[in-house]
C-alpha cells in the first residue's frame, strides 16, 4: 500500500487524481491534504511524515500581478521543501513544472526555480524526486478564465457568451485523465528524474478547437443529438464540453410525445455516429407500421408486453411472423423491401424500443405503405 499525498488536492488536475487514485484502493492509500497546512509548519510536517509519496500540484496560475505569480509558488515550493528537511522521512516528490519554463513569464519561471529546489533537496538526500515538465492540459471541471482556453471556451459557449481567439497557434495538449495515468505510472515505478518530459497527445491550433466545440454546442447543447466523435481527442474535448453544462437548468429536456388512439410513440435520442432511437406504446388490438423502406437499416425491440412482428417480401406472399414479449426481451431487424408491422396481441400495453441508421426526413422519408 502506497501512502500518497497531493497539495493541490482539490484543484484542477488534483482531483483529478485523487479521484483516479481511488479506483484502486488496495494499492493506494490517500493521505488527505488541506489549503491551510502551507499556514501550519506543524501540519505541514504531520502530512510530510504520512507520505511515501508526496505529488505537488498546488500553484498559482494566473493573477494581474505577475510578481504575485512568482513569489507564490516559490513560497509554496519553499514551505514544502522545508518539512522534507524537518522530516526523518524521505518522500519519493513529483513536481509539476511546465511547459512554460523556458518562457519569458513569471510562473514559468517559477516552476523551473521551484523545480531546481527540489533537484538540489534530492541531491543532499532530503526526498527522491521526479520533476515533470507538463504541456497544456484540458479536460473536466477546469476553471475557466484561469486553467486553460479550453475550460473558457467551454464556459463562454454553454453561458450564451462569445468566445474571442487573441492567437491563432498552434498548441501541444494533454487531457487530464491520461497524465493522471502519467504520475499514477510514476509513483508505481519509484524512478527518479529530475527533468521527465510528459509528451502531449495531441497538437491543435486554436481555432480547431473552437470549431470542435461551436459543432458540440450546435449538435448537443441545443439540438440534442450525440456528435460524431471519430478520434480520441473529440471525445476527450466533447466530456470536457459537457461538463461545463449547468445540469441544474440544463435538464430535464423534455421528449416531443406524439398521441394518438394506437398509444405514443417517442423519439429518445439522434446519434451522429449512427441514427436515432425511439420508442412507442401500443394498446391491445393495434397495429402499427405495415411499410417498407428501400435503404433503411431498422430494428424492433420489445421490452414489454406481447408483440406480433410480420414481415413480407415486396412482390411474394410468404409472411413471416415472430412472436415478442417483454418476459424474454428479444429484437427482430427488417431488411430493405420487407414490409413489416408489429402488433399488440397481449392484454396489456406494449412497448417498442425502435433504431433507425438514419435521422427521419419528412422530405425523404424512405418509408412506402404496404399491407404485409
């Protein structure tokens, strides 16, 4: 069991971690860690002493004073690396530096002198260290105006406000969860380097990123269809998108229910990636459908109460019929130039869940009436 300690527990990429840490709780233990320790020496060294691992995250990012910036994380850096001195215990230190170290600002320049502090504390035999030089990372829960473009992106789009682009660059991105994996994979392996480069994943420039993100608000936020989503940096941009979504008065989004005398039937969801989804109920005695289509890919499925699907070729006599209930849940596919029905033969309501490959088209509906 590894004993771990994160300051900047609650931050962005730190709970993160946290949380990812929790998913393995026979080889992880957490130590917990609070703003107010860098106020304590005494709590400071309580939390030093419980560590195998210590992970410093805690950093200021932005602020209007630049100065503030840099005196703020070298204080930090110092506070911490002075508990390590205090303690018999020798922690194995990840640090997280940037990127930005060898940029003209004050926070870069505060995490490459941060990380020096620690290399030369390593090397007088006070802690073991790792020093991780980390490019821009994205993802879930990121504070906007302060973590990244992303995280203000994502926060101006689902806030009805208007994102602005000042730079059109190109930049190296890594989202959250996998350098969650990154520092998870370094305090298994216990190996040390006062300089480890952490690689982005992906290279966007600024405004393919907006793109994205304009497509995900388009397609999800107001339309609530499920985007295309054909790489891994989509998804990962798209559950990012999401997050900034206010649930509270975002949802309930209420479904269009179409009545009539059969029962309702419902459309759940539109799929980019691959149609819609809908559903009906049908009361005892009623049939619906009694058509075909030409290139649609359909599939009926009966989750409750007592069907009879019929299917016949267009132009020959034989029917085809399958019984369904809800007992034994079960689907039947209608293949292109089947006409096809489904009636209820139970004494109760039915329900049919329904896929179609293809969004419907009252102008094209592919769709021709035929009694099976």
């Amino acid at each position: 069991m590894i004993k771990v300690g994160i300051t900047g527990q609650t931050g962005f990429v730190g709970q993160c971690l946290y949380n990812t840490l929790g998913l393995f709780p026979s080889e992880f233990c957490r130590v917990e860690f609070h703003r107010d320790f860098f106020k304590d020496e005494e709590k400071l060294l309580k939390f030093v002493n419980n560590c195998d691992v210590v992970v410093h995250l805690a950093a200021l990012n932005r602020h209007a004073d630049q100065k503030i910036i840099y005196e703020t994380n070298i204080s930090l850096v110092g506070k911490l690396n002075n508990a390590f001195k205090l303690s018999a215990n020798k922690p194995h230190v990840i640090f997280s530096s940037s990127s930005q170290e060898d940029r003209d600002n004050e926070y870069g320049r505060s995490k490459k002198e941060g990380r020096e502090i620690f290399i030369d504390s390593s090397r007088n035999g006070h802690i073991k260290f790792t020093g991780l030089v980390i490019p821009n990372v994205f993802g879930p829960f990121g504070h906007a105006y302060y973590n990244s473009f992303i995280a203000t992106f994502c926060h101006q789009l689902t806030h009805n406000e208007t994102p602005h682009i000042a730079v059109d660059s190109m930049v190296s991105l890594i989202f959250v969860a996998d350098l969650a994996q990154i520092i998870i994979g370094q305090i298994r392996s216990c190996a040390e380097s006062e300089y480890f480069e952490v690689r982005a994943t992906d290279e966007l420039k600024v405004t393919e990123v907006l793109n994205k993100l304009n497509y995900f608000k388009n397609k999800y936020f107001e339309c609530g269809i499920i985007p295309e989503l054909i790489s891994r940096v989509e998804l990962n941009l798209f559950n990012t998108f999401r997050s900034y979504i206010d649930i509270s008065t975002h949802f309930p989004v209420k479904y269009t229910k179409h009545s009539d005398s059969r029962g309702t039937f419902v459309e759940i969801i539109r799929l980019s990636t691959g149609g819609q989804v809908s559903f009906s109920t049908t009361v005892p005695g009623i049939t619906r459908g009694n058509h075909y289509h030409t290139r649609k890919i359909e599939r009926f499925s009966v989750i409750k109460g007592k069907a009879l699907i019929q299917l016949r070729k267009i132009g020959q006599n034989k029917v085809l019929e399958f019984i369904l209930t809800g007992e034994e849940p079960a689907y039947v596919d209608m293949p292109v130039w089947y006409t096809h029905n489904i009636k209820n033969i139970g004494n109760e309501e039915l329900f049919t869940n329904f896929w179609i490959n293809e969004f419907y088209n009252s102008e094209d509906p592919d769709t021709y009436m035929e009694i099976v």
